[in-house]
C-alpha cells in the first residue's frame, strides 16, 4: 500500500488533511506566481508556462531561439503535470532521473508486467505498472493502478511525490481508472464530486488554498452555484458562451470550448477571440514573441478600469475576474530580449504604464474554437467537479 499523498495535476500538498461529511479537505500549497517581488512580470516563469500548456494540449510550443535564451536565464524546469495518470517515484528513481522528493514506493504491490510512458511538452515519465491499495489522506483506492517511476523528467523543481490526475479515465494513457473515479466506484465517497479553493497572493490568501475529495467546502464560497455541462470527458470541458467587455460580447469568435484546468495558471484564447477582446480594451496591443510564434500575449494600461477587463459567460452567466489575476506584472524592458517588439518605435516609453495580461491568444483546437481556463479565472470562484449524470463543472463566487 502507498500511502503519501501525491499530487502534481494541480498543487501539492501540504499540511494535515480534514474530514467532514462535506468531503476530505486538503490544504495545498501556495500556487505559482509570475510576478516578481517588486510588481514586474517575471518573463522566464511565464514563458515557460506559456510552453508547457501549448504542449500539453496542442504540441506547439514558442520558437525554440526564444524560449533557448529564456530558459538558461531562469537555470530550472517548468513544472510539469498531467491530468490523468497516477505515479510514484519507484526505488531506482532519484534525483538524477527527476524524482526529487525523497518518498520511494517499495514495489510491494502486483507488477502488471508492463511499462508506460508518457510524453509531455517539456519531458516526460515513465516506468513499471503496478496495482496497489492507494491511500490520500485517508482515502483509500483498492486495487489501484498507476506507474512505479523510473524518470520523471521536468519534475525536478518541485517537492511533489508524485501524480494523481484528476481528469476522466477515458483519455488515460495507462488505461487504468483514476484514483477519483476508483473511489466513486468503490463507495468510498459521500459525493461524486472534488472542489478548489484557489488562494492568491496579493489577498493573503494563497496560503488557504484547498482541495475537497468527495465534498465541497462551503465556507469557500458564497452566493449561488451555477452547473455548466461537461461537452467533452477527457478534460473537464465545458462550453463557453463569450468574452465580454465593458457589458458586450467581444464578438461571435468568442464562442467556443472551454477545458477547465487548475494545472494551468493563465487563460489562453482561441487568437481570433482573444484579438476581438483586446480589441475592445483601451490602449491595449498585442506582445508577438516573433512573426512565427503560435501565441500571442498582450499588454494593457495598468489603470484600466475593471470595467473593461474581460468577463467569461459559462451557462449564460457573467464570470468577472479580479484585476488583482489579470495583472501578471508590469511590462519591462526584459520583452526586448523575447520578441520582435524592440524595432517598434517608442517601445521604450510603455514601460512601466503597462501590465502583461493573463489571457493570451493561441489556436490550440480550432475545430472546437478550444480555450484553456486557469488560475487567472479560477482563483474568483469556487470550482465544483461534480460527476453525476454528464457530469458537470460549477461554479460559485470564491470568498
């Protein structure tokens, strides 16, 4: 039986679990930040992340010239994280392979004599399949299947143990039943459902973020809850409506397909949509990293009213985000180094009067017009995974 708790889809753990009738609370870590301490934004962090997320739904990722110069500043790894597999640093797993927490599983369980890899944008893992007793902060999966690691490349900056995927089964690469899914079909749960807490630095409330296994907390959320069908079961995939601004839909390319993703801190639109959005945002303009990058990133006026900051509308409901998420951090000079933006003239002089956004543009599906909704959506409301019926994501304003 393996009993640390593993998690890397969305936070790490921390601190000592909670149980109630309203489910198992788990406290999580602080989540990252693309700020830097004095307010700038922090290019590196960012344009790793940017990376990853391309990555992980599309395989495109920014030009490698760019992202080569970015990377030997930052000197580490963007964190990666997976929505569906389960995995544990086997005992041959060290450092040198990307295991750096220093739980080890002891291969006690039943080896399924086979191997599995699999590959993300930065890197990848894989190893020996197992089935074992499972146990998450009290929470135990019977039986489980998941990957005894002997490389987990891009996971050396983190203190996770681990995996534990939260998506649906059905796009798993092992094959294996999530360890959620396991518990809703062992009875292990109350409710069919998990819930975020997210938390944010600049509220002092990074430090309260939470996971509920089985439950929902309600002392995270007030007001009214709002259930938007899931579309799609790989991710947790809903549609959305539109992006407004100032009140008004930014256009008809605003409609389309959202994947509801607490591994992903920033929101990336679809490009024509998130150009009709910035459109309607006064003195607003696009950051192209080069004439063949496959995302763009904006800058804005950092005294923009909220107003005219964008709002998403899931089930026919207005989602405002904070300006406090929005902002990543005041434009600096660092862009020059990243982007064709320093041949334009007066570049210079937008410095410090404008902040990077936390929507970007980027075509990762466009059959389905596929955004990817984060942390900069997520940490204003309260986020219900429910599986009952077609399943469903809800919402609820975070307090």
């Amino acid at each position: 039986m393996y009993s640390a708790v593993v998690f890397a889809l969305l936070c790490t753990v921390r601190g000592a679990p909670t149980s109630s009738r309203d489910g198992l609370k788990l406290p999580m870590r602080p989540r990252a930040t693309f700020t830097t301490p004095d307010g700038y934004v922090d290019w590196p962090k960012l344009v790793a992340h940017v990376n990853h997320t391309l990555a992980k739904y599309n395989g495109a990722t920014l030009p490698p010239t760019n992202v080569a110069s970015i990377e030997r500043r930052a000197g580490s790894n963007v964190r990666l994280s997976d929505q569906v597999e389960q995995g544990v640093p086997g005992p041959s797993c060290g450092s040198d392979a990307g295991c750096a927490g220093a739980t080890k599983y002891d291969q006690s369980g039943t080896a399924q004599g086979k191997q599995t890899m699999v590959t993300y944008g930065s890197g990848q893992v894989g190893g020996d399949d197992y089935r074992s007793d499972v146990t998450v902060g009290g929470l135990t999966s019977s039986n489980q299947g998941f990957i005894s690691l002997t490389t987990a490349q891009g996971f050396s900056d983190t203190a996770a143990d681990g995996l534990l995927g939260m998506g649906f089964s059905t796009i798993a690469n092992t094959g294996y039943t999530t360890f959620f899914e396991s518990l809703i079909q062992q009875g292990k749960v109350a409710a069919k459902e998990f819930s975020f807490y997210l938390g944010r630095a600049a509220s002092k409330s990074n430090t309260k973020s939470e996971l509920t296994l089985g439950g929902r907390d309600s002392t995270k959320y007030t007001g009214e809850i709002t259930s938007v069908p899931v579309t799609m079961k790989g991710y947790w995939q809903v549609a959305i409506d539109s992006i407004k601004v100032n009140g008004r839909s930014a256009g008809p390319t605003t409609k389309g397909q959202a994947a509801i993703d607490t591994g992903t801190t920033i929101i990336i639109a679809p490009t024509d949509a998130a150009l009709a959005t910035f459109a309607r945002i006064p003195g607003a303009f696009p950051l192209p990293f080069s004439s063949d990058s496959s995302v763009i990133l904006f800058a804005y006026p950092c005294q923009t009213a909220s107003r005219y900051l964008p709002s998403l509308t899931f089930a026919g409901k207005d989602f405002e985000i904070d300006p406090l998420d929005f902002n990543l951090g005041t434009l600096t000079s660092d862009l020059e180094d990243i982007s064709e933006m320093d041949d334009t003239p007066g570049f210079e002089s937008l410095f410090g009067g404008y902040c990077v956004a936390g929507l970007g543009g980027a075509d990762l599906d466009p059959t389905q017009n596929l955004y990817v909704v984060g942390d900069v959506f997520l940490k204003n409301w309260y986020s219900i995974f429910n599986y009952d019926g077609d399943a469903s994501v809800q919402f609820a304003k975070a307090v």
